[in-house]
C-alpha cells in the first residue's frame, strides 16, 4: 500500500457495485480507471454458479487484493437465490447454535463463489413496538431485543469469520426506531439520546469490546436529539454517515473502535436528494469514513472519485486524513482469506444443508 500513488489510494476508498454478470468493456474501463479497493455483488451480478465464481476470478486478477463482498442476510436480503436455495431471514433465528451454524453455511457458500467480505449482520434492535415501522428492515435483524440481537448476531459473525469471510456490523448507530426507509429519504429518529445509548449502541458496545468486529457500516440516519447530532451549512440535520461526531467521535471516540468504517450506498434517496453524490463522498471522508459505497452508476462512481481527487489535490481533504483510511484498509486486507476451490458438487450439498436448516427452524 506504501507503493501507491495518490491516485490508487482514492481508488482504495471506494466500495462499488458493477453494472452486471461478466467484467464488459464499461466495467473493465471503470475498474481500470478507479482501482476500487471493494466491489460488492449484487443479484444482477450473479446468475449461475460458475459465472460468479468466474467473475469474482477477473476481479481478483484485475484489482489489487480486493475486498469481494454481497449482501447475504437472508430472506429478503438474499443475493444467491439463484444458484442456492433461498436463504431464511434473521429474523427467524432463535439461538446461538442455529445463528452459528447459519453464519458457517453462508461463509462456505460465498467462498466457493469467491466472495470473501459479506455485509452482515444486521444488529438493528427491532423489538416489538418497532416492528410495526415500515423502514425496510423487517425480518432482517436477530432477536426482538437489544440482548437477543446481540447474542445471535455475535454467534453469527464469530463463526462466518473463524470460517473465513469478514463480516460488517450495520447499521450504525442502528436504524431499528426508524419509521421510513433511508432507500428514499432521510430518517429523523426521534427517539432520546438515552434509548439510543442504551438500546440501539448496546450490541456495538458488546460486540466492539470484545474486538469481534472488523468492519462497520455507518447509517444515512439523524438522531435529533442525540447530543452529538449536528445540522449542516443550511441547517438540515446531518446524516450520521456524513458526521464527525458520530464516526470521530462517538464510534472511533467513545466506543474504541479503529476498524474499517464504511458507508451505507451513497446513491440511497437520504444522500442523494440532499447533497449529491460528490459532496457526499468529500463530507463522509473528511467526516473519518474509510471506504464509499456506491453501488449502481457508473457516472455516479466516476463523479465520486472526481470529487474526492480534486479535494485531495486542493487540500481540502487531506493526504494524511487518507493514510488513516488506506492503513485500516491494507490492515484488514492482510486478513482476507483465500477462496476455496470452485466445487459445483459442494454447491449443492450447501444448498441441501439450507433447505435442511430452514425446516428445522421455528
């Protein structure tokens, strides 16, 4: 990572999707202009077994150690339905050995596609009074309170890791009382600073101190009566993936956290309706972000990086605030395992093993 120039370190802190199944020519000359440090998959990207183990190949020839990721949760979440049986939502999860063996499944599965990071889990609280929001996170978080949510998510993530994927603690500081969806806009989560210390913060605070936790996903989120909560230059609230006090501060401040810290996609209507899609990236980096997502446009990708390098070039963002990204990036890095050798056979004795575990679930 010494080695790069300034260029290939912006590059590194870009998390992007591609447009589809194979590397065409628009996604070779995006993938040889940015140098993405992580591409994540989506079901667009995925439609037979050894296609997407082909393509996890050519992206791994074409980038420099890069962090392969997918949205794999489960139920409506669930990226491999195509080439494996449909998965179960967290939500129907109730102990530790089933969201041990849930995570093992998953963490096989991906790395036989090649895939060696998966954006999960959810740690969301979602209790019983806020079951009834329509936010977008129905069925995909573990437990119905923060204890639960916390015990089956640890389970999770501790056994997809020790089988060799990264896994990403989201959404911070935690979306469960949102009643809309950042997909379309902004939420204000009106709850009190002491809920969100209490509830929402408490599978952070248990899964960070333990130091499980290699990677979180910051929210497109405003807590208005959070002390940390801050307005921007027109005074509207901050989102929290845009703040310094909730990233600086509270999670890297407060909590100890100094693993990789990312986005949630960049393009969602919270970001996107506000700030647009080269500001945003300029705000969250300066804000102590370490990796963008954006995951669809390539227009959008391209004007990303445009803004962050021109930023960098400029001096409003500094070299030394993107070393601090870049050294958590290649620190993590090191860490990512190799993909197991492609196994159709295999494929389908997982895909047995779920259809198996699904029956066996309450």
């Amino acid at each position: 990572m010494s080695s790069l120039t300034i260029q290939q370190k912006i590059g590194q802190l870009f998390f992007i999707g591609i447009p589809g199944p194979e590397i065409d020519g628009v996604t070779h000359e995006l993938l040889d202009r940015i140098q993405p440090g992580g591409v994540c998959l989506f079901a667009r990207n995925v439609r037979e077994r050894k296609q997407t183990r082909e393509l996890t190949d050519a992206l791994r020839a074409m980038l420099a150690e890069p962090f392969l990721s997918i949205d794999q949760e489960g139920g409506l979440v669930d990226r491999l339905r195509r080439v494996v049986t449909p998965m179960p939502a967290a939500n129907r999860i109730t102990t530790t050995d089933e969201a041990s063996e849930f995570g093992r499944i998953i963490a096989e599965t991906l790395l036989v596609l090649g895939i060696n990071m998966n954006f999960a889990p959810v740690v969301d609280v979602i209790d019983e009074s806020r079951s009834q929001f329509s936010n977008g996170l129905h069925s995909r978080a573990f437990g119905k309170s923060k204890e639960e949510s916390t015990e089956l998510a640890t389970a999770f993530l501790n056994s997809m890791q020790t089988a060799g994927v990264v896994g990403c603690l989201k959404h911070f500081p935690g979306l469960g009382a949102s009643e809309v969806d950042s997909h379309k806009e902004l939420p204000s989560v009106s709850i009190s600073g002491q809920e969100l210390s209490d509830v929402d913060l408490f599978p952070y605070k248990s899964i960070l101190a333990s130091d499980d936790a290699k990677c979180v996903m910051v929210a497109h989120a405003a807590f208005p009566n959070n002390r940390l909560q801050e307005a921007d230059q027109n005074g509207k609230l901050l989102p929290s993936s845009l703040s310094p006090p909730i990233i600086s501060k509270l999670l890297r401040g407060e909590l100890g956290y100094n693993g990789l810290v990312l986005t949630d996609d960049l393009e969602m209507g919270a970001i996107v309706d506000n700030y647009g899609i080269g500001q945003a990236c300029k705000m969250a980096i300066a804000a102590g972000i370490d990796m963008l997502a954006i995951c669809a446009s390539v227009d959008a990708i391209n004007e990303g990086f445009d803004a962050v390098s021109d930023a960098v070039a400029s001096g409003e963002l500094s070299v030394d605030r993107v070393d601090e990204s870049i050294e958590r990036i290649h620190s993590l890095k090191q860490q990512l395992a190799m993909p197991l050798d492609f196994d159709d056979e295999r494929l389908t004795a997982l895909s047995n093993e779920i259809a198996e575990f699904t029956k066996r679930l309450k």
